[in-house]
C-alpha cells in the first residue's frame, strides 16, 4: 500500500503575548500555507501521492488548496502533477488544541505513515500525545521552538518521503524521543490529571493560568528539561548553559531556581535567553540530572505548571504532583540523517547517462 | 481565606466580577424590556462578552480615552458611565447620558474618557487615533482603546488607523472583538488574510489573540500591551475569541447559527461563570460574596430601569440645544 503522510497545521501558534513583551515572531498565514507546499512538492517528488490532513477554518488549507488548484492549472499542460492529493480529516473544527488531538488520534488510526507538524512546542506536545508509533517530522511555526528543528520545510518534506517510502532504513530514517509526564492528584477530590512535555516543565508561582506564556523569571522556581539545548530559546536554554544534555542521551535536567530571581551567596546568576530577543537574569541554586524512570516530587508547594513554556495547570499546596521522565516515548523523522543516507546512497541521483566509449 | 494566587487583590476581584455582573444584568434587562416595546431604536447587547471590556479597563483611568462600537453598553459600564445616565439614554429620556437624543449607540461621558458607542462600523479607530495623538502630544501618558468587531474590521477606517498609528507610534490598542460573525455572516467567510495578527504584522505592529471569554487572559495580554503603549512603546492589536449570548441586534432570530451553538457556549463559555468559579475555587472569595453583589446589582438596575421609566422625555426646545459643544 502506497504510503499517506498526514500533516497537522496549526493555524493559531505564534499568536500569543511574546509578541509584546518579546520580539517573537508572526508568521502570517499565507506564509504557513507556502511552507506546506513546499512541503508537499517535496514528498510528492518522493512518491507520495495521498497526504490526509487536519481541518482548520484558520486559512491555511483554503491558501494551500488554491497553491494546487493554480499549480495544477499550469502542471496540466506539461502533463505533470507536482503534488500529492490533498484529503481532509472529517471531524467538527473547534479552533481549539481539541483539533490537534483528535486530528492526529484520526490520522492514526488511517494509518498514515508520518505525521508532518507546523507549529511550536505547544502543537508538537498536542500531536506527541496522541501519535503513538507514528513518527513526527516537525516544521517551527510557533514562539519558542526548541523541540520542532530550523531547517528548510522542503528538506523535511524530503526526508519524511524518502523514510516513508521506505528508501531508507528505519534504524536511520526515524529516532527516539524523550518526554516528562506530569501527574496531578488533587488532594480535595483525588482526581488525577496527566499531562506532559516534550521538552520541559516549569514550575512557577503564579498560580493562574492567564496569558499562559513565561516571562516574569522571578517567578521561575524550578524546571525539568529531556533535552537542555544551549542552541534553543526558553527553559531547555536555561539548562543547557548550565549542563548540556542531548536530544539522544537517556534522562535530563533538574534546576533549582532562587527564589526571588537575584543573586545571592551560593547562588550562581546566569544571563538566559527566555523568549525570542529577550535576555533574562535567573538566579540558579543547583541542578542535577534527571534519569528516566524516577518521579521526582518538586519542592514547590503551590503554582502553576507551565508545559514546553505555556502555563496550562495550577496546584495548591493540597494536590500531589510528580514528574517522571521517559526515554524513547515517541519517534520522529531524523532529518540529518535521512539526507545524509541520501546523499550517501545517491537516493535522488537518476540513472547514469551511458558515456561512450570513443571521446 | 486561602492566600490569593491571583495577579489582581481581593478588592479589585470582587470589582471585576461586580462590572461583569452590572453590565450582564444591564444587558439581560434590556433583552426583556426592548421586547415589551419600551425602548425605542436598536440595542446591540454585550452579554458573554463582559470579560473583555472588565480584563481591559481594568488597566485604564478617566484620563485614557475609548472609542466603542454599536454594542457599546459593556464598554460604557466598565469605563464607569453612571448607569442610571445609561439607562436613561437607552430609555431616550433627558435624564440620560446624552439627553435623550443619542440613545443606544450614542452613549458618552467625556468626563469618563469614554467617546462614544458609534453607530458607524469601523468609526472608532480614527477617533482614537485623534485622541491617542493629543495624549503624546501632551506627553501626560494616556492611551487610547478601540474596540471594532470582526466584521467592522475590513473597513477601510479600521485599516488605515492601523496604518495612522504604527506612523505616528501612537500609545493606541486596536481590540478586535471577535465574536464569530458579522451580523450574520462567519468570520471566516469575510476575514481576507484570516487573522487579525497577520494583519497586525503587516502594518507592523504586535499582535495577539487571547480567549477573550478568560478574565485573566484578557487582563494578564492588556496589562501588557497597555503598559507598552503608556511607555512609548507605540500601538498594538489585541483579538479577544469570544461569544455573544443573544443576535446580533434584539430581534434577530439568529438562523446562522448551527443547532445547539448557543445552548452549548451559555454551557461552556460563560465568561461570569468561569471567572466565580475560579476564585471561589481558590478559596479566595465566598459563593455568598458574590451572591451579595448579585443581590445589588439587581436591585441597582432595578431602580435605574425604575427612574428611566419616570424620566422625562426631551421637549422639542432640546432640539437644537448642545448640537455644538466647545472643548
């Protein structure tokens, strides 16, 4: 059966307060719409011809759906299609993170291949919850996107069709992936909640949830990261200039942040990039690693979680939270190493013309 | 009472909730009475959509100026128009803010800072832009607000204040009040570039969406956007997602709206409901605090309904009285 690549866009990333009190980006619609094409021109040049994807009433498929009506139009008369049918999920759009799970639990169940992702953390987290085996090739479109990598949406699009069609071996083409899942008993009815984090989970003293980004690093109290990147921007850019830890090694990063955000004896004070352009002073007390497997229970007594930079769940000094860190949770598309086996293996060269022998 | 973990005290919670219960009563009371034949022309009513005006103004005093729309009882409320005034105008009795004369759409207190409701779509953004210019020309550190729907906003006003103001770098808030539908029509279907920020961007300015049905939300973004602006930081655009809880105008039977839409927001996006439950929730503040403010915010817009019925109406003299005003 011919591979179908399922890809989620999320229209309403990259949309919230950091534009303000960050300079964070605004990546427009059309903008979104045109990564995606070429997103599908390159699976499409890879055999892809059937790609299912999330509804939205955001604009992005109305923008790419015109991108294959004109494409068409001009391809018909070369006698070329340039790429793959576009199918719909058929589900109620609520315009709300609903979608994404549902989209994605959807696409799984039809068996797509890959599920190719645009959006930032927040979107790549919705996705990650509900994928289970089916690996992720993610695109950055949102604020801050330490998990989703900057690259070139074709090469992505490229990648993800030569692992799906099977040119590359799996062992290459897709790699394992860490998470933090988040337990919350809540001690006046023992309701649990669970939730989770592909790169980190900040814990803060606000307990609302709000504007839901972070900023004000005096309230930052503690943070667990699965991968502590000094090449990213938010919380994982904290640990990272700390302790690097990598995407690929087993286990993360706990800091302990000083109370009040200011230096003090003992305390080392360290210049943090936060948010996209703004530089952040964060007083740090300890940090240690993280192993997989082992719930840790924070010291803070009350505030708000805050999952892959967004605040999303608070807690009184009542409730029991836990976090726990997995190693190899879900799988995405390893770009670098896809396209490198291509090269390697000349996967896009053509026959060789024959030369002849006399010159 | 457990320790407050919101970013507002107890005083300026029980506010909050006490200007959305006023301007839901308001409205309510007007749902009822304008069917009965009392009030004369349109009401546009503002409920489900008390937590933008309350999470904004929150941020403002009398010296910041708004400019509102039609549906402009909730900003009039929240910016602090007396509501017997209010009432009276809507009642056309010249006891009200405006005499009498102006009505629904018209309603203003200049001594509020609040210019106007406006009958013309898209009017209040050139309004604020005037007013946001003589606040930096003064240098005394006021903001202007304008609020315009989703639909108002594909007027050419609205889109060349965006561009007035990021010139200019005029302390201005655009607020798209994001409702869902223009009249009648959905938002998708009439919103060229799709969203509000994307349009934000292209005249170079932030935006930002927030739930505008999450008092905090609303209050947390406009905190800061209003901040920015109060320090020079120039205008910014700020989309509130929220419902609207009756039609368009009284009156309007709504068949746009698909089966069970509203029954289903009045269940889960109640922007009074959200906000008591989280901060009795909290512990913070008692199911019968706010029930008391219920109690007197009834009984306030029991009277006001009250004194506007026994109001006199304008006399014919009033006609040509207060046609210009000198500033």
């Amino acid at each position: 059966m011919a591979p179908v690549v399922g890809i989620v866009a999320n229209p309403v990333s990259a949309r919230d307060i950091r534009r303000v009190v960050a300079n964070a980006t605004s990546l427009q619609i059309a903008d979104r719409a045109n990564i995606l094409l070429r997103v599908l021109a390159a699976l499409r040049a890879c055999g892809v011809r059937d790609v299912l994807m999330m509804p939205e009433n955001g604009g992005i498929r109305a923008h790419v759906e015109r991108g294959l009506l004109r494409a068409r139009g001009n391809g018909a008369s070369r006698g070329e299609d340039i790429y793959p049918a576009l199918h719909t999920v058929s589900m109620p759009v609520t315009g709300t993170v609903a979608d994404t799970h549902r989209a994605t639990a959807e696409m799984r169940r039809a068996g797509v291949s890959a599920l190719v992702v645009l959006g930032g953390d927040g979107t790549h987290r919705a996705v990650a919850a509900e994928c289970g085996t089916v690996p992720i090739a993610g695109i950055s479109t949102g604020t801050n996107n330490a998990f989703p990598e900057h690259r070139e949406p074709t090469i992505t699009g490229l990648a993800t069709g030569l692992a799906v069609t099977g040119r590359v071996p799996a062992h290459i083409a897709f790699s394992a992936n860490k998470r933090i899942d988040v337990s919350l008993v809540n001690g006046a009815n023992g309701a649990t909640v669970t939730e989770m984090a592909l790169v980190d989970v900040a814990l803060v003293t606000e307990r609302y949830i709000g504007a839901r980004a972070l900023w004000r690093t005096e309230n930052f109290r503690e943070l667990y990261v699965t991968f502590a990147d000094p090449e990213v921007i938010g919380m994982s850019a904290i640990a990272g200039l700390l302790e690097p830890v990598g995407r690929d090694e087993s286990g993360g990063l706990m800091v302990r942040l000083s109370p009040d955000g200011t230096c003090h004896k003992g305390i080392t004070t360290l210049n943090a990039p936060i948010a996209p352009g703004m530089m952040a002073r964060v007083g740090v007390t300890d940090w240690r690693r993280m192993p997989a497997g082992v719930a840790f229970v924070p010291e803070v007594a009350a505030g708000s979680v805050a999952l892959d930079g967004e605040r999303e769940l608070s807690f009184t000094e009542r409730d029991r939270l836990s976090l726990t860190l997995r190693d190899d949770a879900f799988r995405t598309v390893n770009v670098a190493a896809v396209m490198r086996h291509a090269g390697q293996n000349r996967l896009l060269t053509g026959t060789p013309v024959p030369v002849a022998a006399a010159f | 009472m457990a320790q407050n973990p919101f970013p507002l005290g107890k005083d300026e919670l029980l506010k909050a909730y006490r200007t959305m219960r006023t301007i839901r009563e308001f409205e309510e009371r007007l749902h009822v009475d304008f069917a009965k034949g009392d009030i004369p022309g349109f009401v546009h009513l503002y409920a489900g959509e008390e937590a933008c005006a309350t999470g904004i103004m929150m941020h403002l005093n009398d010296n910041d100026r708004i400019a509102s729309t039609h549906r402009g009882h909730g900003h009039c409320i929240a910016k602090g128009v007396d509501v017997h005034a209010m009432m009276a105008e809507i009642y056309g009795r010249s006891t009200g803010a405006c005499r009498g004369k102006g009505g629904s759409m018209h309603i203003a207190d200049l001594s509020k800072g609040m210019m106007g409701a406006n009958g013309i779509l898209g009017a209040g953004a050139p309004l604020i832009c005037g007013a946001a210019l003589a606040a930096k020309v003064r240098g005394d550190r006021g903001v202007g607000i304008t609020f315009v729907g989703d639909g108002a906003s594909n007027q050419g006003t609205f889109l060349e204040s965006l561009n007035l103001a990021a010139v200019w770098n005029l302390p201005v808030v655009f607020v798209v009040e994001n409702n869902g539908y223009a009249e009648s029509t959905a938002m998708e279907w009439a919103v060229s570039c799709d969203s509000y920020v994307d349009r934000a961007t292209g005249f170079g300015m932030p935006g930002v969406t927030v739930d505008g049905t999450d008092f905090f939300a609303v209050y947390e973004a406009a905190g800061e956007i209003i901040r920015r602006a109060r320090d020079g930081g120039g205008p910014a655009l700020l989309e509130c997602n929220m419902v609207r809880f009756y039609g368009h105008f009284e009156g309007d039977a709504q068949t746009y709206r698909a089966k069970g839409e509203l029954e289903a927001i009045r269940a889960s996006r109640d922007c009074l409901t959200i906000l008591s439950e989280r901060v009795i929730e909290a512990g913070v503040i008692g199911r019968d605090e706010l029930q008391a403010i219920d109690r007197e915010v009834n009984a306030l817009i029991e009277d006001a309904t009250r004194a506007a019925k026994a109001a006199p109406l304008p006399v014919p003299e009033d006609l040509l009285r207060d046609v210009y005003v000198a500033y």
